[in-house]
C-alpha cells in the first residue's frame, strides 16, 4: 500500500510514522495496567526542583505562606508531605517560581516530564 502522497494527506514517510507512533501511543496509554504502572514509577522516580522568578525572589520572604517551596533541589515526588506539591503548583501558578518535574533515569534526571523555563 502507498501511505505518501496527496491522496493520504502524508507528504513523507517522516509524517507517515509520526502520525502511526501517535495512533500507537493513544492505543496504549488506554491499557490500565500501563497506566498504573507508569502512575507507580512516576511516584517512585521523579523529582521536582523550583526556582524563584524575579516577582518570587521579591515576593516569597521567610514570613510568606509558599516560602517553604521558593527553592527545591531534585526533591522526590515520594516526600512530598501534605498539600506541599499544591504549594508548588500555586506559587508557579501566581508566577513566584520555575517549575521542571523530571523523571530520573540511571541516575541523570533527563527525562522531562514538565518543566516551565
């Protein structure tokens, strides 16, 4: 079969298989199993760092209630406590701090999963 060309909608092989590996990975990302074992291993591996933005770095003083999360440094998702991830996601939310979730991988965190810079 001929997946090139203008009766495709496909202009190069190159698109043919981004469209295919988009098609594969929604099939996939269905599978309960997957999902609960991509939930465990995020809980597991990834790490979050925060930095203060110029607005942060004026605004977040020892006194104000997001001061606990103006600087995270490869801190796991695992320890979090509480609401503190909410803090995070508040305090970038109101622009006070950058904001990069990775994944670690043979102990290189290369894996972005969300960064804000």
């Amino acid at each position: 079969m001929v997946y090139v060309g203008e009766e495709t909608g496909y202009s190069d092989a190159a698109a043919v298989l981004q469209a295919l590996t988009h098609i594969a990975a929604a099939e996939v990302s269905v599978e309960p199993a997957l999902r609960a074992w991509l939930r465990a291993t995020v809980r597991r591996r990834a790490c979050v760092w925060t930095q203060p933005t110029p607005a942060g770095t004026e605004a977040l003083d020892p006194f104000h209630p997001l001061a606990r999360v103006k600087r995270l440094q490869a801190k796991p998702v695992s320890e979090f406590t509480g609401a503190e991830f909410a803090m995070c996601v508040k305090a970038y939310r109101e622009g006070l701090v950058t904001l990069k979730i990775a994944v670690a991988e043979a102990g290189a965190y290369s894996r972005s999963l969300f960064s804000s810079t």
